[in-house]
C-alpha cells in the first residue's frame, strides 16, 4: 500500500537504509498507513495517498545524541511533516536542553526554513500535565510540552475522548482514531510470512493478512493529523510550519463537550484550549479549504 512511495528510510539501530521490521514491531506500519496509504495501487487509503513516507525506523535509547540524530536526519530530508506518535515511559520527563533544541531548529528552520511540521502523539496513560506536583496522576511529556509542536490527543468515533488519553493545556488538537465505544480505524499492517520450526507458517503483523483495524489512540490520532497536514501542504507549500499549526486550530471543529474558552482558567498555561481536547478536532475538509484560499 506504500510501495514505490518511501525516501530516504533510515534505521538507527542497524545504521542501516532497510528499516525492516523485528517481530512484533507492527507499529509504524499502521501509523504510517492512517497518514498515506494508497495511491494508485493501494487497498487502504490514508489522509494523504499520494503523499511520500521518509520511513524513520529509531531504537528504544532516547538520550541527546540519538534524538539529535532523528531529527536532524528528517532535517537533511527536507521532511515536511514528522509524526512521532511515541513518548517517554516516564511519567515525568522534562526535555534536555539538547532536545529541545533539536525540535526547535526542525520545526523552524527545517524545510528550506520554512519549517517541518513536528506531530506528537500526547499519550494514553491516562495522565494530567496539569495536576498539582503531589498529585498521583501529575506529568509531564517534555515532547509534547514544546512550544514548537503539535501535540495531539485521541477521540473515538462518538466524539468523546479516547480512554486513557492524557490531557492538559499543552494539546493543541484532538482527531479521531477509534476506541472503546466506538468503530475502529482500517490501516495497514507489516506484510509477509515467517516460517516456524515445525514447518508452519505464521503472517507477520497484528493480523491475519496485511491490513488490520487499529484499536486507535493517540498514535491513531498523531498519524492521522500528520497525514493531514500532508493535505494542507500539497493545497499551500508557501505555508510555514507555525502557518500550519495555527491553520489545524483556527479550523478545528468544536467537539460536543468541549468547554468554551470562557470558562477555561484564565491562570492556566496555554489558557483558553480546553485540557482534554485543546482546540477541538482536526478538520481536514477546513484545513485545506482555508490553506487554498
């Protein structure tokens, strides 16, 4: 479903251009296909079909010089759009210095300076960046907290938050992307066979054939909206990546329990989104409607 349609593919754990996948390594697979499967050939169809997948396959280690090295290779790609629908397992995890400014040079001056539009994926630990220090479910995603981001967080096909979404006043979107309650998200899946010792043979990937129907979360929700601020470029290229971001918010579409901007804190940071869903829900048809104009 993505054939033909990958560039410059790394993977930094084999320092090597084949990003094949390990065994129960489905991940990216999926999340790539919600953001561009299709095309010409293609049986699944992503928000961007006819869009290219730089194909970015990182390790586990996420200390300054490997996460310097992923962005400054999207960087070197002229990526126009990095979807990271991953985050740290710590509950508290503060950016480095080093990090911080390795999405801040991406996300600015990446794309021939006019900027990379940097997704990420706002988690589904069922946390609050906002709580109080003492407070059980306190946290804090230093990827999402950047200024320079899109952070994204999960709704179900009823509209209502994904469970165990994170929330706080650094989402900036919400998108659809399945859940309890609701339908799940057809995407792709990592193709292929594997032959077992006593001769059988097992399909690779999550499912019984190469496409399945994602459970949805956070990482549906980030691939999705990176997919579709794939559209808005190919509609407006002379859109900087801050053009971008403000566009995915002045366009979003009001969610039915999202709290107005009068009643949200005045005293909170990022006051005026509200906490669960930030500025409501990704809107494709707006989105590139508004870039075109």
């Amino acid at each position: 479903d993505m054939a033909g349609r990958c560039v410059a593919s790394h993977d930094f754990t084999r320092r090597s251009a084949d990003v094949s996948t390990d065994w129960g390594d489905w991940h990216g697979a999926a999340c790539a296909g919600l953001a561009l499967a299709g095309g010409v050939s293609g049986r699944t169809i992503g928000a961007a079909p006819d869009a290219r997948l730089v194909a970015l396959r990182w390790g586990r280690d996420l200390s300054d010089r490997e996460v310097e090295a992923w962005f400054a290779h999207a960087g070197r790609c002229e990526a126009a759009i990095l979807s990271a629908a991953w985050g740290p397992a710590a509950r508290i995890y503060p950016l480095s210095t080093r990090k911080a400014e390795a999405i801040r040079r991406l996300a600015r001056e990446g794309r021939g300076g006019r900027g990379c539009v940097v997704v990420v994926s706002a988690g589904a630990q069922g946390w609050d960046f906002d709580a109080p220090e003492d407070a059980p479910d306190r946290a804090l995603n230093g990827f999402a907290a950047h200024p320079d981001v899109v952070a994204v967080t999960a709704t179900t096909s009823m509209d209502t938050l994904a469970e165990g979404a994170n929330r706080g006043a650094c989402i900036w979107l919400a998108a659809p992307a399945g859940g309890v309650g609701g339908w799940g998200v057809p995407t792709t899946d990592v193709s292929g066979f594997v032959t077992l010792p006593d001769g059988g043979v097992l399909h690779r990937g999550e499912g019984p054939g190469d496409r399945m129907v994602m459970p949805g979360g956070p990482s549906a929700a980030c691939a999705l909206t990176a997919g579709i601020c794939a559209l808005v470029l190919s509609a407006n290229p002379t859109l900087t990546a801050r053009d971008v971001r403000a566009l995915l918010a002045e366009t979003a579409r009001p969610l039915p329990d999202q709290r107005a901007p009068e009643e949200i804190a005045e005293g909170s940071a990022g006051a005026r989104r509200d906490p669960r869903y930030g500025h409501g829900c990704v809107d494709a048809y707006a989105a590139v409607l508004a870039a075109s104009q």
